[in-house]
C-alpha cells in the first residue's frame, strides 16, 4: 500500500512551477560595507544613520538583522543629501 502524499503535506497539495532561466530577476542589495564604499561614509556612519528613522532610507530587504538597500535606494538618497 502506497502511502497518501496529501498526508505529509498539510493536507495541501503543491504544484511545481518551472520559470524559465531567461524570466528570473536577480535583485543585487547593498549591504552596510557596501553603502559605505559608495557613499564615502563609514560603515559606522551607515550604521547610525539606518537606526535614526528619518535619517537614511529604509532597507529594501532585511534578512534576519541584515539590512540591504538598492543602489538606486541610496543614489537617489545621495542626490537629496546633495541639495539639502
């Protein structure tokens, strides 16, 4: 007797989807490091700014405690910076 599949699946059933390679969308984020490197602040600096609300944008991603921006996040950051 062949067990039933729906058993070990919360009753649900999933089916696969296969995306094609030439759909898939890689998102690339900055980490803290990074933001730094493009910014000419210090990774010190990004740190602060990112727990004042207000003073830098928000993360794009968090994963666990690691907070990502885009680079179009953070240049459009630096351009309001630049004319304040």
């Amino acid at each position: 007797m062949t067990p039933n599949p729906r058993k070990y699946v919360n009753q649900w059933v999933y089916p696969l989807v296969f995306i094609p390679v030439e759909k898939m969308v890689v998102v690339r984020y900055l980490g803290v490091n990074e933001v730094a490197a493009r910014t000419g602040l210090s990774p010190n600096t990004i740190k602060s700014y990112s727990s004042i609300p207000g003073r830098m944008p928000q993360p794009d991603a968090m994963i666990g405690r690691v907070k990502g921006w885009t680079p179009e996040t953070i240049d459009r950051w630096m351009e309001r910076r630049a004319t304040t």
